[in-house]
C-alpha cells in the first residue's frame, strides 16, 4: 500500500483555509456593495485581482457559493447574486432524514417537532392579530378540504396552502419560507418511501377546522390546543407509514 505524503495533509488543510477564505470574502463583497439578487458579481479576473488568488482558487469558490444559492453562474453569462434561498437546507435535511435507514420515524419527528415548536410559538400571535378577511381565506381553504374529504380525497396542497395562508398574516417572510423547507423535506422523504396516503382526510379536515374555529373566536389557548392536536395526527401518520402501513 503506498504511503500519503507527508505534506499532503497539511496542503489540503491550507487549501481549504484558503478556500473558506474566499467565499467569505466574495460574501463579504456582495453585502459591502449591497448587491440585489440578480445584480452580476466581478469577473472571475476582476476577483482574481482584487482577491489575491488563482484563478482556480476562484472558481472553485464560486461553485461553492452556488451550492448554497448564495451566488448564481449563468454559464456564457457571468456570475450573479443568487436568491439565498432555503434550498440547500432542504437538500441537508432531506438526506439527513433518509440517511436514517434503520428509524425513519425517529428522523421525522426531529423535523416535525422543530415545526411543531415554530407553529405552536407563533399561533398565539396569529390569534390575536388575523383579520376577518384573512379568517375569510382560511375558510376558503378549509372549506375545500371538507369537500376533498367528502370525496375520499387527500389534499396535500391544501394543507400546504392553509399553513402557508395562516402565518402569511404574520408579515415575516422567513416564516413561510422555514415553514416550506420542513414541509419540502417530509414530502420529499414520503415521496421517496413511497407514503403515499393520507389515512383519513375527514380527520385531517376537522382538524384545521378546530384550527380555525379557535382563531375566529379569538381563543388563543384554543388554537394552541388545536395546532397540537393536529401534529399529533400528523405524527401517528408518519409512525403508520414508516410501519408499512399504506
């Protein structure tokens, strides 16, 4: 067997030291210069110059700064300032939860309960603050359900979009954005075991109907009860699906 060099280690560690180095600085540049999404960074010779670096050293840089949607390579184009979306947390959440292998249900409840904790935290301020057009939506949207549920049917997006709906009149962007990645991830993850029933859709509806029941009446404790009351049905499903139970 042949032996490591013995600078080797210490090559890749000053590489790595290097590299870290950059993205923070090409990081830094974009906050600096308070560049929008979409707005194009510096060429990779005008980075190469100011920075100090080879021209490898940059992109490899920049391939790890797309990996985090932090910056965009339009191939032909440029390099451009990326959304910074949730994505990759999704992609690192979903294959955490698929790694697993041997407890898928104990990998999903760590992401449910972390959701659990978020909705629940942020139903009370929801209660004391909905109006009676925003009560007006989510009755649309529960409305629909109970028909889907009359019919036999699951309704997964209508799920998504009254959670989405109800802390939407919060006004705090990053809250449905976390609230999307948690759902993406379970999705993503029931998708690939192939869960693919919800087992009783006239519960789930009823459910979000004691949701909102609570929030018209301005019943803060309600809605709390409520809203864990519904992830307890939601955890029961994923323990029956990660059972077989389909």
């Amino acid at each position: 067997m042949s032996e490591e060099p013995r600078n080797a280690r210490p090559a890749a560690a000053r590489d790595r030291r290097v590299g870290a180095q950059i993205r923070s600085d090409v990081m830094q540049l974009i906050l600096d210069r308070r560049l929008p999404p979409g707005a194009p960074l510096p060429t990779e010779a005008e980075l190469m110059e100011s920075l100090g670096v080879s021209r490898n050293s940059v992109r490899e840089a920049l391939k790890a700064l797309q990996a985090l949607d932090i910056v965009e390579i339009r191939h032909g184009y440029g390099t451009y300032v990326g959304q910074a979306s949730l994505t990759p947390l999704v992609d690192g959440l979903t294959f955490r939860t698929l790694a697993h292998v041997t407890d898928d249900h104990a990998a999903l409840t760590e992401i449910l309960q972390v959701r659990e904790v978020l909705e629940n935290g942020l139903i009370s301020r929801v209660a004391r603050g909905i109006s009676e057009a925003e009560l007006a939506r989510l009755e649309s949207i529960v409305g629909r359900m109970e028909a889907a549920a009359r019919a036999g049917e699951a309704f997964p997006d209508l799920d998504r979009e009254f959670h989405e709906t109800l802390y939407g009149t919060l006004g705090n962007a990053l809250v449905p954005q976390l609230l999307a990645a948690f759902w993406n991830v379970f999705h993503r993850v029931a998708k690939v075991r192939g869960w693919t029933r919800d087992p009783a859709p006239e519960v789930t509806a009823g459910r979000h109907r004691a949701i909102l029941t609570a929030l018209r009446e301005r019943d803060v404790e309600g809605a709390q009860r409520a809203m864990a009351d519904h992830f307890r049905g939601i955890e029961a499903r994923s323990a029956q699906a990660t059972r077989g139970v389909n």
